[in-house]
C-alpha cells in the first residue's frame, strides 16, 4: 500500500540509491522490513511531516527520539539560530559546553563530570573504554536485543546457553574484537551471574556491564525494578562498573530518564538525542573517580573534532531549558501515548488480534504478539507480517511510524487527544482492512 502521490519520493529514492549505499543514510529507512517506498521528507512542522509530494504525516518517530516539543519549534530553532550566526563549529572550548554539562549534572543523579562527543555510538564506545581502564579487566556484559551503536566489540548477539562468548552480528567484525563480550538475556539476573563466573573462570573478568535501562531496540521493553536493582548489587559485589545507555531514554522518558522509574544509578551514564535538541550529540558521564581517568587528566584517550558543537549545545540548552519549565510535560505526554496504546490494544481486541502494548513517559512501544514481551526471544515472536500490512496501512492513511516492529515510537508536546482519537480511528480502518482482506 503506497500513496498514490508518492512520484516523488519514488524518483528520489532510486535516485539516491545511484550515489548513496542502499539510497539511505541508516538502514531502518529503507523501509525493508515493512515494504514500500519511505518518503523523502521535505520539511517538519509540529506533529506533523511532510514529504517531497506534499503528503503529510502524524509523525510518532520525531527524529527518533530527540524532538520532544516537536518540529521547527520556535524556541529551538530561535536559539539554534542566534549560535549559528557566530560560527558553526570553533574546534575549541566554549561556554555553551559548561553550560549544558551543568543542565545535565544538576538533574542526574551519580554524575559528577561529564564529556560530549557527537553521537550515542561515541559515547557508549568511550564509556566501555574508560571502564576497562578504571577496573583493569578486559570482559564486557551486554544484553541481546539492547542496542548501544555499531562500534564493533557491541554488535554482537547471543549465542547458544545462558552465559556464552558472542559472534559478530555483522559483516567485517573480526572474531577478535568481540572475544571479550558476552551477551546475557535481558530482564534474567541468572544469565548475567552465569556471564561473570564465565569471564573469572577464563581469567579475564568483566569490566563493566552495559544495558538500556529502558530498551528502545527491540521495540519499547523496560527492565524490571527488581532485575535492574539485583543488577547494580552484583555489580557492586564484583567491582564491575555498570553503564547506563541513556541515549533514548535520556529526558525523553522522564526528566531523570531511568532513575525516575527505579532509582537506580550508574557508575556512568551515556546520552544522546534530547541532548542535542535535533542536532548530532552525544555524551557519557559518571563519578569523579573514574572520569578523571580521562585525557589530558588520566591515560585514557578520547577525541572528537566536532565534540561540543556550540549549534548543538544551543539546541539541547533550549530543549532542557523547556523542559524544566513545564514540570507536567511528562505526565501530559505519557498520558497521550496511554490514550494512543491502550486504543490500539481495544482496536486489535475488537478484531480478536494479539497486541501487547508498553509505555514510559513519552515513549511508547507496541507487539503482535501473544504474550507479554519482556526480553528479545519475546520480542521476536512477535508477528511482523502483521506489523508490516499495519504500517503500509498508516502510512497510506497519513500516520508515520517507525518502519520496523523493533523500534519504540515518541509522543511529542504538540500533540493532543484529538489529534490521538483521530489516529485512533484511522487505526481502527486499517485494522478493519487487514481483517476483511485476510478472510
């Protein structure tokens, strides 16, 4: 199911598959795992998209995560501008860095310095260096299905038992790289008690353990209280530092992200997205104790050119800054994407479809499938086939949400119950279209 308008989109896409590799910039928008052609958007305004035909879209991706009060906002995008004229990028130090690392200590607990690179996959990749250096131990613990960037020693999934070594999940990772990590089954405490007797036995031992918190990777699946509090115990027992991947979930799910669901803290922490206010960003930060390991104060190494973009501290700036200002911003949008996920589940029951449906703050997730999802194996019994023809489905009727049934999908401020219920309806047609034509 495509817009019969999307002549455009159409021609952009074949043209960009001349120049660039695979016509896309990130493979999830190429739109594989649900069919079609994606959009080529053209510009972004509030709730709404709109692509190189004039079709317009509900839009629940908001740049994946980072467009909180939506698109072009004014605030934003003034204060974005008012940087801009002075200068895109200095490659040395200004005050706009200071300024957002102080926004960011302020409302984290456990941060005590922070360092800003210019993406998640910087961060995380940092962080898990300067771990290795603070316990000087080689093994990392990471869970199948959370996704922490594409540096190599992390794409990797589980193999075969509880506690294993891992294989490259891509082309062109050497088995080398990834020897040290082990995958352990998210929200299974066991599992990650099983990696670590593992890593001692073979005399390496575990660094540091990485873990989304709230996991946006595998299609919206949080941990449980519980397993995230036994996580930091048995951290704490064995001196591994634990790494809270806070990228989407930073600000996003709540002001404190995480730790306003479990107060829980890490030993460091990485950001990304609403940091950045739409602009590339990322960051990782933690105690003193083990941030002062980094260059030029300790031996640890990390660079970036571009690091601390003044455009892009501006716009994260003026995100947080909004944020502290309206302290029932959280409790609005969580209460839409409970309107939007709960509909849904009503929908699909109507028609006697399987739908399991999760929502943290702003963020929202939702499955074909049977059973409750609370790890990936769950996950990928989902159904998506099914996902795929209600995907085509939206995108026809004007609702754009994220191309694969392994993403989480945002609530943004200019959203409303209205613009909701309409959704709503428009779901309740395609749901009704998928019924009739399978029977």
């Amino acid at each position: 199911m495509e817009f019969l308008n999307n002549l455009n989109s159409i021609n952009d896409f074949n043209e960009a598959k001349q120049v660039i590799a695979g016509g896309v910039n990130s493979p999830v928008r190429a739109f594989k795992s649900v069919g079609g052609t994606p959009p080529f958007i053209r510009e972004g305004r509030g709730a709404y998209l709109i692509d190189e035909d004039g079709n317009k879209y509900i839009d629940f991706v908001q740049s994946w995560g980072p467009l909180i009060f939506g698109h072009s906002d004014e605030y934003i995008q003034e204060m974005v501008l008012h940087t801009l004229k002075k200068g895109l990028s200095f490659g040395a130090p200004t005050t706009l860095e200071t300024a957002l690392a102080k926004e960011i200590i302020a409302l984290y607990e456990g941060i005590d310095k922070i360092r800003f690179v210019s993406s998640g996959t910087e961060a995380t990749m940092s962080a898990i260096r300067l771990a290795r250096a603070y316990t000087k131990k080689d093994d990392i613990i990471k869970f199948e299905g959370c996704y922490h960037g594409h540096s190599d020693s992390l794409l990797v999934n589980a193999g075969s038992g509880l506690a294993t070594f891992g294989n490259p999940s891509s082309l062109g990772v050497p088995q080398d790289f990834v020897k040290h990590t082990l995958v352990a089954h998210y929200n299974d405490i066991t599992s990650v008690e099983l990696c670590i007797k593992e890593s001692e036995k073979s005399g390496n031992g575990v660094a540091c353990v990485i873990i989304e918190p709230i996991a946006g990777n595998m299609g919206l699946v949080p941990t449980t209280k519980e397993f995230l509090k036994d996580l930091r115990d048995l951290c704490n027992q064995h001196n591994i530092v634990l790494i809270m991947d806070e990228v989407m979930s930073g600000f996003r799910a709540a002001l404190n992200g995480s730790q306003n669901f479990y107060g829980v803290y890490g030993d460091l922490v990485t950001f990304g997205k609403v940091i950045g206010g739409g602009m590339p960003v990322g960051a990782f930060g933690g105690i003193e104790e083990i941030m002062s390991l980094l260059s030029p104060n300790g031996a640890v190494y990390q660079a970036g050119t571009l690091s601390g973009n003044p455009v892009a501290m501006s716009a994260g700036l003026a995100t947080l800054e909004k944020l502290k200002q309206n302290p029932k911003i959280y409790q609005n949008l969580e209460s839409l994407a409970l309107q939007l996920t709960e509909g849904l589940q009503n929908i699909a029951q109507e028609f006697s479809i399987p739908l399991q449906v999760c929502v943290r703050g702003s963020m929202f997730g939702f499955f074909f499938n049977e059973n409750p999802v609370n790890n990936f194996k769950d996950a990928q019994k989902s159904d998506t086939e099914m996902f795929a023809k209600f995907h085509q489905g939206m995108l026809q009727k004007g609702i754009y949400l994220a191309p694969s049934q392994f993403e989480s999908g945002f609530i943004c401020s200019c959203m409303d119950e209205d613009l909701i219920q309409s959704v709503l309806e428009r779901a309740r047609e395609v749901i009704l279209e998928i019924s009739n034509y399978e029977r």
